[in-house]
C-alpha cells in the first residue's frame, strides 16, 4: 500500500492543494504532510485536515496515494491524480507543467 497526503481544491480559486498541517494548505505536493501507508493513519490525517478553518480554505479534501520517484519528489499513483497535479493536458503551455519538475510531480 502506498503513503498518502491529503488534497482539496483551494476554494478561492480552485487550484489543488495538499495539507501541510497545522491547519496550512499548500500548493505543491512535496510540501505535503506524508502519512505512513494505512487505513487508520489516513483516515487520522485526513480528520485533522477537516478540522479547524479548512472550509475557509479548500474543499472537498480526500486522501491520495503517492510514492517518491528517483529524485525523491512526491508523484501521485492514479493518473487522474498526476493530471491534477500538474495541471491541464491539452495545453502543456498552462497549468503546473509551466513551472517544470522542480517540486512537482512529473
């Protein structure tokens, strides 16, 4: 089983987000807190994600599988995820992929 963050959409202006803890939300996915792999440890996160002020913030927060590639970055295992992390695919010139690997998923 794989780690897992917590992600939202950020509810000012949509862009996904990752909880960092301590009530922050984050845009980029290594900023994430990890939690190691495990249906209690998830759900746990998860609940500190919801609690506090993160209906001011973001919404719909949901846990999300991730594994460390070579360079040690967080990348997401569901395809939908990796899209949502980066931003959209049919223009590569728009969205996260701008930005290149440095901090993001690839």
């Amino acid at each position: 089983m794989a780690e897992q963050i917590v992600t939202a959409n950020r509810l000012n202006d949509g862009i996904v987000v990752y909880f960092a803890g301590d009530a922050r939300w984050v845009a980029d996915i290594n900023e994430a807190r990890l939690c190691p792999a495990g249906k209690d440890a998830g759900e746990a996160l998860l609940a500190e994600a919801k609690t506090g002020s993160y209906q001011a913030t973001a919404v719909d927060p949901y846990l999300m599988d991730v594994v460390r590639d070579a360079e040690g970055r967080l990348e997401p295992t569901k395809y939908r995820e990796k899209i949502r992390t980066l931003g959209p695919s049919v223009r590569l010139d728009l969205g996260k992929q701008v930005w290149g690997p440095k901090g993001h998923a690839a």
